[in-house]
C-alpha cells in the first residue's frame, strides 16, 4: 500500500522550518508496512496544492496532507480540500466544542476566528484533535477500491498524535493490512559495510516475510527487522527466533533492543540509579539529550560542562599537575573528570568527555577528532579513545552515542 | 526566477534522515532573491528521477538535485542524469585529481570503486568538491533561455559549502540575476501579531523594492529586510534608512541585528568577557547552543547542570534554607544559581534557569511552563518570571533564548 506526503506552507518553502512532520511521518508509516512512495512540498497556493493533490492521487492509494489549517487568510487547505470535493463547509458541534475547551483553557474567550476553526466540509469524517483547535479531516474518493486523503494540522506534537492515534489505525483497517511486527537492535562501534559482511549469513537465512533495514546515526547503527503475516504472537516468536540468531554473529556490538535511541536505552537502564556528566568537547550535548526525555530526573543528577582548564581543576577536582604534564585531552584528565563528577555530584555512575571537536585546535600529535571518554562507577574507571572523523557537530554526536554505549556496557560489565 | 528542489534518498522516505538540505537550500535561495516553487522527495527509482526532473523543468527555472552520488549500486542519480540528456560517461582529470587527494588524507589507496566517483556525463560542466568525492554536476537545457539542472552530494555539509560558493554564485550569474541586500533584526518578548499590528505603518510605508518578512521562532522573532535593485550601495544605504524608522517603534524588543540566531549574537558580544552557566530545567542546552558555534572556548567558561536540589547546593552554592523555603523553582534559587556559577567558575557574566518543562512536576501555584532566569554581573543579578506554553522542547527552546536575550540585554545595560 502506498501513501505520498503533500506538507504545505510557505515556511517551508524559504527555510524558515525543517520539514520534520516528513521524516516523522514516514516512519511511523513505514513502521505500520506502508510504503512511502513521495515527499512533496508546496506554498500555501490554492492551485499548487489541487494539482499536486491530484498527482499524488494517482500514484499512491493514500495521500496525507500537513499544513494550511491556520484560521488566518493565508491558510487555504480546507477550502481548497473543500472545492475539490464538491462539498461546503458546516460547523461541526463536536470540533466546535474542542475549539471552546482548548480557548478556555488558555482563559480566553472565543472569537468568531476561533470559530472558524470548527467548520469543515460535509463530505469528511471529522477526527477530533485533542491537543490544537484545528480538527483532522478524512476523505474518501470515489474509486473502487476508494482512495483515502487526510489533512492533518502542520504543528508537530498535533500531527503525531493524531498520527498514532487515529490516522494509522484508521489507514489499516481501510486497507485491510495484514499484522505487521517491528523490532530494533541497536549496535555500537562497527560500520556499515563491516557489519553488513559480518552477519550476510544470518540475513540471507531470514525468513521470506522478515525485512531487514539497516538504519545508520553518527556513531549508531540501528538495525530494524519487520516481519508481516496474519498473526501477531506468531510474527513475535518468529522475530524472537531470528533475533537469537544475531547475538552469535554480532553480539558483541549489540547494546540494547527495542529503543529508538541510547538515550532511551540509558534511562531504562539507570533507574534505581544515579548519574552524572562531565563534559569538555560535548559541551552539555550529553545531559542536553538525557534531560529531552521526560522523567530523567528520576536518575539524573546533574553535570558539570567543563569548558575552560580552570573550570575542569575547579569544579571537577582535575589535578592542575595532570592538566599541565598531559593535556586537557588525555586519558589522564579524563579519568580525573568522571571520578571527580561521580564524587562531587555523588551519582553512582558519571561519564566524561574531552577532546577536539574543531574545526581549529588540532595538532600533529591530536588532531581534529581525538576524543578521550570515561565512565566511573563504584569500582572502576573505564576509558576510551575514540578517532573520529567529520565536522564539529558530527563529532559530538558520535561522541555522546559513544559514551551512551560505554556507560551501558560499564553497567552491564561487557567491559 | 524560479527554483524546484529533488531530494533523492531511500532514507528519506522511511523517516531514518530528517531533510535539512532542503531547509538550507532553500533558505540559500530565497536569501539570493530566487523564489522556490517546491520541493520533492523521491527514492532511488529511476523512473521516479526523470518524472520529476520532468515535471520540475516543467514549472520551474532551475531544478537543484540532491543526493544518490554514492559509488554503490542504490545511487543511480548520475546514470538517469546521463541518460535524461542524452550524454555518456568519461573519467574526469579533476575529479579524479579531487577523489585521489581526500583517500590518501584518510591514508587508504584509490580502489575501483572510489575511482568511479570521478566520471561525469560528457554534456555537463564538472564543478569539484573539494570536501567530497562525489562531484557537483551542471547540466543546461536547449530552451532558450536555457534551464538549468544541478546535481549536488547529499551530505550536508559539502552541499553547503557548494551551494555557497559555487552553485548560488553561478546560478545568479547565469540568470542575471540584479543585486540583492538581505538585513535581519532578531526581536524578543513580542508576538508576530502584536508586532505587526506596532510596525503597521512602518511597514506600509517601506520603499516598493524592500520586502519584510516575518520569521518566528520559539521565543524569538527574525524580521528580514530583501532590498532588491542595480546597485548594492545603494540598496544598503536604502536598508539602514528604512531601518532607523524601525527602531523608534519597536526598539525595545530588539536585541541585535545581522545574525540568524541568538547564540550568534551572544559569541559577538561577550568577546572579550567571560560566561558561565547554571541550567536546571534546559538541562545543559543552553551550554550546547553556545558550544555548537567554534570559538565558543574564547568566552566560555564552562556551567553547571544543576538538575537535582542536591546538585544545586554542592556545585552553585545555593543554600539549603532556600531551596527548602522557596523552592526550586524561585526567585531566590534562580538568583543563587546565576550569582553561584559566576563566582565559581570565575567568570564575568552567568545566567541561570529553573522552571518546570513538564509533561509533569506542575502545580497549581507552579505549573508546567513557570520558569525562572536569572543573569548576574559583577554590579547586579537580574532575574525574570517566564510563564511559557507548550511541550517540554518548547518550553526548554524559549527559556534559552530569553536568557540569551537577557544576557544582552543585562551586558548593553538596558535592563
């Protein structure tokens, strides 16, 4: 089954805003066994959006629409869904409704702007938004079997929600899609070629109704396998199966399943415990990622981003002596620094990083991506070093999957 | 003049990449004064290629093409170029020159397949790439005047840096294109419909070839100012003039001019200085915005994620009594937080955050979105009451840059 993404908004178009609602919705398409067979982007132009709504119609059985649903006069994707339909607009009760919550709840009272948010045209089924006062809109056309178009509001966390809620649910019960099973596994520290030689033998004995994806990240490797049937509990025995055979092959690299990122894996894996941060070349990237997810205060105690050589001495205990004899990026004052975070911010467990992430500060001896990180527990200081390669940013995120991947193989005494 | 974007990439359509390229390019041409018509994201199929170069030639000027340069089997963009102008494949000297130079940086022999990286359709114009070894391709059409079709890698950042130096120039070139002058003021603590109601007149009465634009962020407002004309001198000078009318209306909400970001404008002024911060609720994000610009170690220090109380008392200084009496989320925390971090890490400036992100730890008197900031100098700690909406990114992206934006206003005394 095949659905196309038309996002609309001129925003998009000057690169004022990442189109992520694409990326997003893509996966939780693919996830659900649909092919995404096209990403289209236009302005808030009537025509623009017919004609592209059109030829997104006849290449793919559904098309999702984002954007457009604003109640200001720039925004015309419901009158334009509306003409293309040959249908009029009315009030919905239930919408309006939402719209009168929603306002009060921000203790307002309701214009006739936010009224008009409530109209939509007779021919739709109405999908409530819970979360933003534009409502979703569901069309069917007049094919045999009927096509499907749906107009979601262009505001991420709304369009997810509704994604996950109602709209894939409902995708799948129109289309009469089969069970589908998804498992991820994530590896660390191999790439990849090497790693798609290493287990060729696992992945050509498959069965014929599991897919394998590898999905690559900065110093991440996610690998997906899908499986489809009729059956959920037998897909999962089935993937439980073939995951067995991976860990011969490829257990070393694996540090978790079933997580879209370490991060994740780290809080699942912390709780009952403490940790702490201290940071030189991430410069707060690492408890700026823990902190994204909600709940991390439950482990997380805190960090020290210890930018400057007086900052690593004075908040973190580095020995000035370690820092002159050896260098800021060493293992030396690695160590120095997780020991001191895990002892000053009293956490179980404390991770460090300092290195040269660019692009100027490189020597011979350390160039650009000589990256030094430590993790302390109770007994042990654990320390790597890591050569890495890319621009600024791409070596921080390749540092944290790093250190996310060392805390979790401390933790689990792999190392 | 016109533009349409093709990305290309399976990885695209299963939502494992968020497309950036085409936010920056678009956000590259818009800034040269080209208009995007739209943008379209397909796999590599190529079928689906030469449809949509069709279709993209056919409502635009020029067609800018990403991705699918790879030297395996997946990346068929260079071949369904070829075919779609009718050329044939050589081994380009340059290319080749380009592709031997970066394996041997990375200390490995030129293989087969890195040398297929360097043929080229005979029809098109080579530009090297100087941090890749996929070559820029540029191909014109027999219309008169003649369209034009770029292939560009899709690794980000060697599109940037060929987009910037060699694809905009050229494309401004070959469309000769007039002059153009882009001004941006970043604005803070007002909204665009409030803002657009004080700078009405201002507005209206801008010269015909000045064009304003609004471009919201959370928590900040980008206005850009595009003069278009003959004569660059002579744009800027109509720029700064149609400038000092703004200033008189909405001065009190600016905070700098010609940057694309708050962190931008902070690195400018606190050279210098020192900075030092103290985050609990941004959980080291405001540290990873100041770090992700090189240079950041010129003027900052280092800070202190302070994400639990005991945290809070142990790294900052903050007294026991107050956390007890006022609560985390105070001022009175706040302020010993920012004057903590200050004195600690020895620096000039510090700023400090504590609030509720959320989904949860809200109550009635503090809930989700109440967060404080705080900024102390060596005369004085300034701090400020937010009560912000939305989910916890947003609240955690429009804290930093209130504290961005109070830092500048603390340091140029307007506060």
């Amino acid at each position: 089954m095949k659905v196309s993404i038309l996002n609309i908004g001129d925003e998009l178009l000057i690169g004022q805003v990442v189109n992520t609602n694409a990326a997003q919705m893509s996966q939780m398409l693919t996830q659900a066994g649909m092919a995404v067979s096209g990403v289209f982007t236009v302005g808030d132009l009537s025509e623009d959006i017919e004609k592209y709504l059109r030829h997104c119609l006849s290449v793919s059985d559904a098309v999702l629409i984002t954007g457009g649903l604003g109640p200001t006069k720039d925004d015309i994707t419901k009158k334009t869904l509306c003409d293309f339909f040959g249908s009029e607009l009315y009030e919905n009760e239930e919408a309006l409704e939402n719209v009168r919550r929603i306002v009060a709840s921000h203790g307002r009272e309701l214009t006739e702007i936010n009224r008009l948010q409530a109209w939509v045209p007779r021919c739709c089924t109405m999908i409530n938004n819970v979360l933003g006062t534009a409502p979703c809109m569901w069309f069917e056309t007049d094919d045999r079997p009927s096509k499907v178009v749906v107009s979601l509001p262009g505001v991420p966390f709304e369009m997810v929600n509704l994604m996950e809620t109602e709209v894939v649910p409902r995708l799948k019960a129109h289309f009469r899609m089969g069970a589908i099973v998804n498992k991820n596994v994530l590896l660390h520290g191999i790439g990849e070629s090497f790693l798609s030689d290493l287990i060729e033998p696992w992945e050509l004995a498959l069965p014929e109704n599991i897919r394998l994806a590898y999905l690559p990240q900065p110093g991440l490797m996610k690998l997906r396998l899908t499986a489809r049937g009729d059956d959920s509990a037998k897909l999962q025995s089935q993937i439980d199966e073939a995951l067995s055979g991976l860990y011969p092959l490829a257990g070393q690299y694996i540090v978790g399943e079933d997580a879209e990122s370490l991060p994740e894996l780290v809080a699942r894996t912390m709780a009952g415990k403490t940790l702490a941060t201290a940071e030189s070349c991430t410069g707060g990237n690492i408890a700026a990622k823990l902190t994204a997810l909600a709940g991390a205060s439950g482990y997380f105690r805190g960090g020290i981003v210890a930018y400057s050589n007086e900052v690593k001495e004075c908040a973190l205990g580095v020995r000035h002596e370690t820092l002159v004899r050896h260098g800021a990026v060493s293992e030396e004052t690695v160590r120095e620094m997780a020991a001191g975070a895990r002892e000053r911010l009293g956490a179980d467990y404390a991770v460090a990083t300092t290195g040269v992430a660019g692009p100027s500060g490189g020597t011979p001896e350390k160039p650009v991506g000589t990256v030094w990180i430590a993790v302390a527990s109770k007994e042990e200081v654990h320390a790597e070093l890591l050569h890495l390669t890319g621009r600024r940013a791409q070596i921080v995120e390749r540092t944290c999957n790093a250190v996310f991947a060392a805390l979790l193989k401390v933790y689990n005494k792999w190392v």
